[in-house]
C-alpha cells in the first residue's frame, strides 16, 4: 500500500478513535436500552408530550450509534479493500485501485461530518429550533427571496428525516412571504441550525422587475432553542395581550371561517408572536406561547452576554449578522461571508443541499470560540 494511502488511513482511524470518545458510544448504547424500555411502557403514550419527546431522541441517538458502528467497520475494512484492489491490478485490473480511493474519499467525508457532531455541545445545542424568517431591503424581491430560504430549510429538513410544524406564515401581497416562524423537530437541530442566523443576501435579474435590472435584497433568519420545562422563563399572564383574528392563506383567500388565529403581544418587551397553522384558537395559544418563550430564552441569553462582555469575558455577539450571499446573476455562486465556503451551484442550496455551509459553519464557530477563550 503506497505510503500516503496507509498515513490517510491511519489519520481516518485517529479521528474515528476520537468521535467515538467524544460521543461515548457505550454510553450511547446504554441509552438506547433506557430510551427502548421507556418506549416500550404502554402508559407513555398518556402523555403524548414525553412520549414524542422520547420516541424522536431514541430515533436520533438509534441513528447516531448505528452511524458511528457503521463508520468504525468501513475504517477497518479499507485496508482489506485495498490489498485486494493491489491484487487485482497485479492481475490487470486498476478498476478495484479506483474504487478505494472512491471509498476512501466518500470515508473522510462521512468521517468529518460525524466529527462536526461531536462540536455541538452549547448549553442549548441539544435542543429543537425555531426558525424565524424575515424578508428584509429590496421589497417584493425580499418577500420572494425570503419565502425561497423558507423552502430551502424545510427541503432540508425532509431529506434528513427532521419533521417540521409551520406555526406561522405572513404572505406578501405581490408574492412571496413577510415572515414565517417553524419548528424543526430532532434533538440538536438548535446546535445545527443556529450557524445560520444572520442577515442573507439575493443578487439576481429580477423576475419582477419588467425592466430586468439587476436587483438585490435581503432576509433575516434568526434561529432560537425550544424552550423545555426545565427553562427558568415564566411569563404572567397580565404581561401578555392576546388578540384573534381569522386566518388566510395567500392572495389574502380566508382558510377557515372562524377567529382560530392568535397574535400575542408581550407587553414588556413589545415582541409579536402569531400563529394560525392549527385547528383551533387554543392550540394555536399553546404553539406561539412557546415562540413567545423561546424569544424571551434569548433575549435573556443575550442581555447575560452583553453582561459578560461589558465585564471583558469578550464573545463575538454579533457574528451572525451579514453572513451568505445567494449570487445568481452575472455569476452563479454561493458564498459564506465567515466561512468563505462557497458552491458554484445556487439551485441546488436552494433546494435543500447546505450540510456543507453548515458543517463549515459549526467548525468556524468552534474556532471562534477557541479564540475569544
């Protein structure tokens, strides 16, 4: 085996060695039977809160063991592969060669995203997201632009497997969204999606503009952790202003014919939380409550860290701010504005595929915090 095929193998092996540490996989083993058994006690389902709670982590931490066990084989059978590919070719045939430094290289990639895994341990890492989608500069391309990175964020969510609860959409009136608010369901997708916050930037011949000029525009996205019991925010409810009104879908086309939609006001703080995506105005009370929490959760975070900073713990509180442009004219490109990650194929981010801006992501935020310390 050529020298450096062995010392890439070797190097695969080491940080397979330390994920597997990082994540402790008997302890991910003994969970799964914890989890297991709790699924399997017949009165779980009396709370159907727990009970999804404990299905979805056994599903994530099932698929997180199942990985690492699967990963840990490949490493061990690429030697193999490759003795028997040198064999091969002694006999003629270079075609065995070419598909292990195929596997190989498919091997580092599954590698290091596994890797990236281990790098979300932020107090609230392991929690669910709420996203929060706003269009912002450049009008009726804003709205369409944001409602695009709506689409881009759920198409990713469904090819991972992650469900997604749409609790609020505002359309605009000539297309597109003003904002909308969902959740994404899986332990850690707070720790994932949270490298997305930040302002998004459009640049591309406008499809509404009859002129066709150039036009760019931009969305915010802000991303918070579900709150959980556990959380210390409470919210009285004199603090709190509830209003109904009937929901609608686009074109302003009534969805259903009774005042089920809520829009809470915290009168504190002046934060605006709507939902109308259930059947009824109590759930829909229920589901923006949590976003009302989960923004105060934040709010809180941030007056802590304005805190800290103001007594020199340093941070970089402002990192997400203007942070991905979205270039489809004159050029085709997507490039991150920290990472400088970029893919030279928009359609296809748009569509879902952003592991890799994510990935880069988490790994630049991983070193920023290593040297702010």
């Amino acid at each position: 085996m050529h020298p450096d095929v062995s010392a890439d193998i070797a190097a695969l092996d080491a940080t397979m060695t330390t994920v597997e540490k990082v994540l402790d996989i008997t302890e991910l083993a003994r969970r799964v039977d914890e989890l297991e058994q709790m699924a399997a006690d017949p009165d779980l389902w009396n709370d159907q809160d727990r009970a999804q709670k404990v299905t979805s982590e056994l599903s994530y931490v099932q698929a997180d063991l199942r990985r690492c066990r699967e990963l840990r084989q490949r490493v061990e059978d690429l030697p193999l592969m490759y003795e028997l590919a040198e064999e091969a070719r002694d006999e003629g045939d270079s075609s065995a060669v070419e598909e292990a430094d195929a596997e190989r290289a498919s091997l580092r990639e599954d590698v290091e995203a596994m890797e990236v895994k281990t790098m979300l341990s932020g107090e609230y890492d392991q929690r669910e997201a709420v996203v929060n989608i706003r269009a912002g500069a450049g009008g009726v391309d804003a709205a369409d632009f944001a409602e695009m990175l709506m689409r881009m964020y759920i198409r990713w969510a469904e090819k991972a497997g992650h469900k997604v609860e749409v609790y609020d959409t505002s359309y605009a009136e000539e297309a597109g969204i003003k904002s909308a608010t969902f959740v994404v369901r899986d332990p850690y997708m707070y720790g994932t999606l949270s490298v997305e916050q930040g302002t998004h930037r459009l640049v591309r011949i406008s499809p509404f503009d009859n002129q066709g000029r150039r036009q760019t525009s931009f969305a915010e996205v802000e991303v918070l952790p579900v709150v959980e019991t556990v959380d210390s925010i409470e919210v009285p409810e004199h603090d709190v202003r509830v209003d109904v009104y009937r929901s609608s879908g686009p074109g302003g086309q009534s969805v259903n014919t009774t005042d089920s939609a809520v829009r809470l006001t915290h009168i504190p703080t002046g934060i605006v939380v709507t939902c109308q995506n259930e059947k009824s105005q109590l759930q829909n009370k229920v589901a923006a409550m949590k976003v009302l929490q989960a923004k105060l959760l934040e709010r809180k975070r941030q007056e802590e860290r304005a805190a800290m900073d103001a007594l020199g713990a340093g941070g970089n509180a402002s990192w997400g701010n203007q942070m991905r442009s979205y270039v489809l004219h004159p050029y085709q490109m997507v490039k991150d504005l920290r990472t400088e990650y970029e893919v030279n194929n928009p359609s296809s981010v748009l569509d879902g595929e952003i592991d890799g801006f994510i990935e880069a992501g988490i790994r630049w935020r991983m070193r920023e915090g290593a040297e702010v310390e």
